[in-house]
C-alpha cells in the first residue's frame, strides 16, 4: 500500500497528462465500438442501442445473399492489392532515380514538385480529374483525338474505372512515398559501393548488388504493413469519381456502407457490413504487425 | 574520373524522365489554373492549355463575391485554427507520459495500447455517427474539431521523437527541481520543433481537406466547410446552391471556369504553406520513424 502511494506521489502528472486524450478516446472511438452491437439489432433511431429489438444474426445472413456482395469483395481486394503493389513499385523506383542526383537542390526541387498531389484533398483533384478525363472538353481526350482515335470515357466505362482509380492514386501518393525510401537511400554504406566498383561492378550491376540489398529491409517492412489495407480500395476516391454506371466495376465495401447505412438508413445492416471489414481488418493488420515485429524488429511505439 | 558515354547518355536521360515526371505533377494544377482565367467560351470551346486564353479575373470575381463560397471558406478556417490548436495540445501531452520507460510510468505500456488499439480496430461509420449525434454535436463546429481531435499516429511520431532526445536533459532538469510539466513545456517541447512542425503541417492539412465529416454531419449546407460545399457543387453538382442570377452569370462565365477557379482557391493556401515545411517534414518523419 505503502508503495503505491509512494508510486502515486511520483507518477500523478504523467497520468494527469493522458486522462484528457483519454477521455476523447472514449467518447469518439471506444463508445462507437460498443455501438457494434446494432449489427445484431433491428436499430430503431427513437428506442437507442438499448430500447432496439435483437435480430440475431439475420443481417449477416442477409448479406450472404446479398446479389452484389461477391463482385463489391472482389471490386474491394482487385483495386486494393493493385494500389499496394503500384504503390511499392513506383516510389521504389523514383526514389533510386532521384537517388542518382548529383546536385541536392535539384534533388529538393524535383521532390517538391512530386509530393504536391499528395497534399490536395480527393474533393479537388476529383474535380481536376473529372475535368482532365472529360469525355467532350477534356484534355486526354482530345490529346487522343488527334491520334484519330475515339472519346473514351475513362469514369464511366466499366473497363476503365479500376486502373484509373490505380493511377490516379499512384500519381496523388508516388511522391510522398520516395520521402521514407530516400532516407534508407542515403543511410546505405558508401564503402559498399567503393568495394562493388573495385570488383568491377558497374552503375547497374550496382543498384541490382548493392542498393537493392540495402533497400530490402524497407520494402518487406512497408509491404508488410500495408497487408492491413486490402480492404481499403480508397472511399474519398472513389465516392468522388464513381457513378452507377460504373459500380459493377467500382462498388466497393466502404461505398457500399455509405449508401446502405446512410441514404437508404439501413442502419444495422451497414454496420454488420462495417463490422465484418474492421473484424477482418484487425486480424490483418495485427498478423502484419506481429510478423514486421518479428522480421524487421519493428515497433510501433 | 572521367564519366562513360553510357553513364551520362543514363544521366541524360533520368533528367528528362524526372522532369517529365514532375510535370506530370504540376500540369494539372497548372491546367486548372489557366482555365480558371480564361475567358467561358475560350475554356468551353476546349481551347486552353497550359496558359489561359483570353485572359479575365471575371471567374475569380464571382468566387470572391459569392456568399455560400465565403461562408464555407470561413468555416474551414475555424475548424483549422480550433481542431489545430486542440490536437497539438493533446498530442504534445500525451506524447510525454507514453515516451517514458515502464519503470519511469508503470502503466506505460497499458495506456500506449488503449490508443494503438483505435488504429488496429473501429466500430465503423453508423455506430460512430449515431455516437456524435448522441453527443448532440450535429450542425456544430465542434463536431468537425472533436472527435478527430486526438490524432494517434501524430502521438505515435512525436513520442519516437521524444524517446531519441538524450536522456541527461530530462535527469538534469529533474535534479535542478523541474516536475514534469515544466520539463515537458521548457525542454521537450522547444527541442522537439521540427517534429511539431510536422505533425502541425499534417494537423492542418487534415482539416483543410476533410470533407466527409462535413457532409455527414452538417445538416444545413450554411454549416459546410469549403472541401465539403466545393463537393457537393463540383462533384454532385447540388442544384440548391444555384440562384436565377447565377444561372444568368453562368452563360456569361461557363461552368467550367468557374468550378477552375473554385477548386484553385481552395488548393492555393496548401501550395503555399507545404514547399515551406518541406524540411522539416522530411526530418520529422524520418527521425519519428527511427527507433533505438
């Protein structure tokens, strides 16, 4: 007893200090998790979480008959895994081009230059986007034109939707992603490059040798976090870029939560839905914490 | 050591190739740009660019002079100066207890994973919106500024950053007779600036983009702020926001300059403030992603 007043007397203020986060913590995510269970209910906004009637798992069963539901999943995980994959590839890449620099200013200027998308809301680009790709003024497509080749209207064509929506992200987030692989870059022991020239090696043989090897910790590192994300297909994206002609290719699981749960006010439909992801997303994500702890000896905090 | 033909046809060429990249970049910012000057029938007619054509301000004058624009514009910006100022305030805090070795705060560890555990795992949009409704925040600012206000992964960087300054400056302080929250408020805090500086930039930015939380959460477009009002015109094309003068000014303007004009002014005041804090962001993450 006697130790942990004494032990209260000399941590007081650290606790003090993280009571008010705390509290918001509560408030913001820890009663929403409690208000899961409207899964299970038939969720009537007037009788509250614990006036509305159990259902049991009759929404989860709904959902399995769901007509779409199959193609929303494969929509989701399709996009997803394409983005994680560009979205490695890409920064990779830029990242050891840069890396070639000579000259840190142009280094710096090329870097401002590609980071800018990242830093503009989906709302805008959507609407640069929109107008870029439009099918009548926009200018891609009377670029094509003068190829002789047809309008295409890259938003609402089923073929289209999924690999604009990689490539835009890729063009928004490339950028940004080069900051952590340039640093792993320069962190690269420069006598390893001496020794791979003495041996012979060139530029290329280099790069292939030493730079990738170097890298290597960085990109299973990254690959491994972003295995949480492949239920992510990106919602401010997409919500902003599709439209129903485009959903068999473009529907998602988080757009397709919003338009249950919010417009059409199925409430404890939208939340087994939303509940179903997070569940498989924790267990994702936890699995891609445990092994990048294992692998790569990393820690969160 | 003179350089190989090979080696500088390389460098040649990784030039234009990163030039071209970041152009790739800025052309459309910069497309958008020149049609919000151009003249309606210039930019209806598909003739503009990369500079404007037919140049007039008359896109930039009806944005500025219109209401709904304004007002939305104002209500970002409270909801940057008051959810910027509140999530700083937290995360500095909270940073500080979490950076300490368990045998410094015995409950460390437990407290670290109440906050981890809300990035591993959440109840999802309904359960969270019929929360905040519940609260009674709907249609008030703070339901833009509150629930997003403890940011756990700037806590998480700035916490790293905390755990890499020396050790004896926290020992020294705490000799000469400095609690804790004079330690944190006159060494931590003024040491850890470009991570502040950091998480400070990303702070605003998060709330000068968000756009979701307005839309669901504001009944009344009155109480939109700017990313959401500019969704709702340019993106879901909401009629509401259409008067008969405006339908008059738009044969006049053409919609096209003037969405252009629109989504410029809301992008300028990021391409202003991001190229400044570049280099400090760039420490920050690298040196918050570092750990010992």
């Amino acid at each position: 007893m006697n130790q942990l007043a004494r032990r209260w007397k000399r941590e007081w203020p650290l606790h003090f200090m993280v009571v008010p986060a705390l509290i918001f913590l509560v408030l913001f995510s820890y009663i929403p998790m409690a208000g899961v269970l409207m899964a299970f209910q038939k969720y009537i906004p007037t009788k509250g979480l614990f006036g509305s009637p159990m259902v049991g798992l009759k929404h989860f069963k709904y959902l399995l008959d769901y007509p779409d539901i199959g193609r929303i999943v494969f929509n989701t995980l399709y996009i997803a895994t394409m983005k994680i994959i560009a979205g490695l590839a890409v920064p990779i890449t830029i990242a050891i081009l840069l890396n070639e620099l000579r000259q840190e200013w142009m280094k710096r200027a090329f870097q401002t230059m590609v980071y800018l998308p990242h830093f503009l809301s989906w709302v805008l680009l959507s609407g640069i986007i929109i107008d870029v790709l439009s099918p009548s003024t926009g200018i891609i497509n009377q670029i094509l034109s003068l190829f002789g080749a047809k309008p295409i209207f890259f938003l609402g064509d089923n073929k289209w939707f999924p690999y604009v929506m990689v490539i835009t992200d890729v063009w928004k987030e490339f950028g940004f992603g080069t900051i952590i692989y340039l640093a792993a870059l320069t962190n690269i022991n420069p006598s390893l490059y001496e020794a791979a020239e003495i041996d012979g090696a060139g530029r290329w043989k280099q790069t292939l040798n030493v730079t990738l090897p170097g890298m290597m910790p960085i990109i299973v590192l990254m690959l491994t976090l972003n295995i949480g994300n492949v239920l992510n297909a990106g919602f401010d994206q997409i919500f902003n870029l599709y439209s129903p002609q485009v959903y068999e290719s473009g529907d998602v699981i988080d757009t397709f939560v919003y338009r249950m749960g919010i417009e059409q006010a199925q409430y404890g439909f939208a939340t087994a839905v939303g509940l179903l992801k997070s569940v498989v997303s924790f267990i994702l994500i936890s699995v891609s914490y445990v092994m990048a702890y294992r692998f790569a000896n990393y820690r969160i905090f | 050591m003179k350089k190989s033909f090979g080696r500088r046809l390389f460098l040649g060429c990784n030039l234009v190739f990163l030039t071209l990249l970041s152009l790739m970049c800025l052309m459309p910012i910069l497309h958008i740009l020149s049609i919000s000057f151009s003249s309606g029938s210039a930019a209806s007619a598909g003739k503009v660019l990369l500079w404007p054509v037919e140049f007039t301000p008359a896109a930039y004058q009806n944005v500025f002079g219109k209401p709904e624009y304004l007002r939305a514009f104002w209500v970002t910006i409270q909801r940057v100066v008051l959810g910027t100022a509140i999530s700083m305030f937290l995360t500095i805090l909270t940073a500080y207890p979490l950076s300490k070795e368990t045998h410094q705060f015995g409950m460390r560890t437990f407290y670290a994973w109440i906050f981890v555990f809300t990035i591993l795992f959440n109840g999802g949009l309904i359960p969270w919106y019929m929360t905040i409704k519940a609260v009674g925040l709907i249609d008030s600012i703070w339901a833009l500024v509150l629930p997003g206000a403890v940011q756990v992964f700037n806590i998480i960087l700035l916490l790293n950053f905390y755990r890499n300054l020396p050790k004896e400056l926290e020992e020294s302080s705490r000799i000469d007779g400095a609690g804790h929250f004079t330690t944190l408020w006159k060494i931590y805090a003024p040491l850890s600036l470009p991570a502040l500086a950091t998480t400070g930039l990303f702070t605003i930015v998060w709330h000068w983009n968000s756009w979701f939380d307005g839309m669901i959460l504001m009944n009344h477009p009155d109480h939109y702020p700017l990313q959401t009002f500019l969704q709702s015109i340019i993106i879901k094309m909401d009629l509401r926001f259409l008067k008969s003068q405006d339908i008059e000014l738009m044969q006049k303007l053409s919609d096209r300059t003037s969405k252009a004009a629109q989504i410029f002014v809301a992008a300028f005041p990021i391409l202003v403030i991001y190229p400044v804090l570049q280099r400090f962001f760039i420490k920050g993450i690298v040196m918050g992603s570092v750990k010992e």
